[in-house]
C-alpha cells in the first residue's frame, strides 16, 4: 500500500486489504510482542495478574436490524473478543459518537439496549466518553467500546498451538448476522422476518467448555470477512492446511437462498455469536456434543482437520468429491455490517 491510494470500504472488511493496511500503516509504527500476535485481543500482564485488553468500533448500517441493534452489537462483540481468548470479561468503556440531529429517542433506545446487553454478559459499563459531531459528518450514530477481562490460570490458547491432526469446530450456522442486517436495508426489498442477526454473547458458553476440556486449541469469532477468513489466518498463521467439508458446515436455508440470488458466498459473511475452535482429535467430538447441549451452540458441528501438508492452503471439500481452494476475502461482500 502506498501513500497516495486512498482508504476505500474494503479497507474495512476484515479481508486481505484490512490486513494489508494494518501491516503497512500500523504494525511498524506501533512495533512491540503483543501488538504482533493480532489476537482479538491483547494479553498483558498487569503486577501478577494475566488479562486481556481488546477494543472495536461499530458503525453498522441500519442502527437496528432482525435480532439486534448497534447497542446489543457494540456491547457482545467486546465481550466476545474477550471470550475467545479464554478471558472472563468484566468491565467495557463506551464512547458514543453522535450525529448531531440524531432522535434523542433512538439515542435513549440504543443506550437501553446496551444496558440489557451488560446484565445478560455479565460485564459492568464502568467509563466512557460522548461527541457529537456536524450533520453530515457521520452516520446518525458510530460506537467504540473497548473491554477488559481476566485469564484463567492453567489455560493457554493461541494459533502457535495448532498441529495437524487438530480438528475444526465452528460452535453454529454461518451468515445470520450479515443476512439479517441485508434485510434490514430496505432498498434491496428482502423480507426475511424469521431470520435473525445471531448476535449474542458468548462467554459463558466458552467458559463452560473451557474448564471441561482439555485440548482446545485456538479459538475465534468470525466476524468481518466471516468463517473463511478465520480459516485462511489459521492457515497462515500456523503454516498449516486447513481442510474443511462443505457439508458439515452449518448454514441456515434462507441464508444459502439469499447467497444464491444475491451471488454472495456464505463462507465470507459476518458473523456475531458464533467460535470457530481448533481442538485435538481426541476431544472433538466429545466437545461438539457438549456445545450442542447448550442454546449457542446447539448447531455446532466438526467441519474439518488440519493437516500438515500444502501449508497456508485452506481446501473445502464438497460432498461429490470435489474441491476448491478458499482465499482470503480480497473485496467486501456487504460493508458496515458492525
């Protein structure tokens, strides 16, 4: 990337161009051990206690959508972010930028929401900061929270840890978010009134499953750039072949439908409660059933292995023998989509 090109959405999809500027105008400047990892959030060591420090902002597009609202959004991908580290969130921050002529209404609706967000997460609001800014210099409404959780002692997760052999989990259906905010928009004139965004918060299902099993990996949410970009990071990262099976994956028929019309691919759309996990063979499926017995996690499925051959290549298998390799997102398929 050189200076003279400018920051398109695309920028903002958390593809291949999203990691592009993050290398080229972050990583040098801020240059230090924790930064590098590009977890969803950093570890640090704070006097004896190990915690994680992760922050995001959101800016999707309606403000309420099937399911969800940016409130309940800003409020479980933070603590999200946290969770797939394996941390217990505690505590968020919020910073509120408003467009001014914004309805003090949707403000009061917005802000109760994130109210009923934290008692269900279990998080406490604790600070925060509020702007407000020209009409026309945002859109109605933009949110970052930022969010700090505790390591529980014994438990290391990281994609270092990934060998072949290890076996992929995602923890339920695939595009429910990003489907549901679609439809939302409605100039596309899509009504899809029983489908909803999946947004949820998912610590208390990872915490379960943390402290059962012994195994587990590595594990994210695949937000922006959804299951495929999560899959081709692993493949990346670890330097190893991720193979998956396009029948195991989990996908909910009025997603697949709308893909089919709108020429999208499920495998790249958001995602907002949902964990892709790596986990050692022995575990996976014992682990699998235990996501199944709780209400996150009641689709969760084995979609795939790791393998130690072709490193950096993710290959998704069809039923009928078939195969294709996955790369990563180079465009964005629906931008503002958190």
């Amino acid at each position: 990337m050189n200076n003279d090109e400018k920051i398109i959405l695309a920028h903002g999809s958390g593809g291949k161009l999203t990691r592009d500027l993050i290398s080229a105008s972050l990583l040098k400047k801020f240059s230090n051990p924790v930064l590098a990892e590009l977890d969803d959030s950093a570890r640090v060591e704070v006097g004896s206690n190990r915690i994680c420090f992760t922050t995001d902002s959101y800016v999707v597009k309606p403000l309420f959508f099937p399911g969800s609202d940016i409130g309940k959004l800003a409020v479980y991908g933070t603590v999200n972010d946290l969770a797939v580290m394996g941390a217990d969130p505690l505590y968020i921050s919020c910073a509120l930028i408003i467009e001014e002529g914004l309805e003090r209404s949707v403000l009061e609706r917005v802000v109760d929401s994130m109210a009923d967000a934290c008692q269900v997460a279990g998080v406490s609001l604790v600070t925060g900061d509020t702007k407000v800014v020209e009409s026309g210099s945002a859109d109605q409404l933009f949110i970052n929270t930022s969010g700090v959780g505790v390591l529980p002692e014994g438990k290391e997760f990281g994609i270092d840890k990934i060998t072949a052999g290890d076996r992929v989990i995602i923890s339920g259906t695939i595009g429910d978010h990003a489907i549901a905010v679609l439809a939302a928009r409605q100039d596309l004139g899509l009504k899809l009134s029983e489908l909803e965004s999946d947004c949820a918060p998912l610590n208390r299902l990872i915490k379960t499953v943390i402290h059962r099993f012994d195994g587990i990996k590595f594990m994210r949410d695949p937000t922006r750039g959804g299951l495929a970009t999560v899959l081709c990071e692993i493949a990346e990262t670890a330097g190893v072949s991720v193979q998956v099976r396009d029948e195991m994956i989990p996908v909910r028929r009025e997603v697949s439908g709308i893909c089919e019309i709108l020429g999208f691919d499920p495998l790249y759309l958001a995602n907002e409660g949902k964990v892709v996990m790596v986990v050692d063979d022995a575990i996976a499926d014992e682990l699998c059933d235990a996501l199944r017995e709780e209400d996150l996690g009641e689709d969760a499925a084995v979609i795939g292995e790791i393998s130690g051959e072709n490193p950096g290549e993710v290959v998704l298998r069809t039923a009928v023998g078939g195969s294709r390799l996955i790369t990563m997102l180079a465009g964005d398929q629906l931008p503002r989509i958190c």
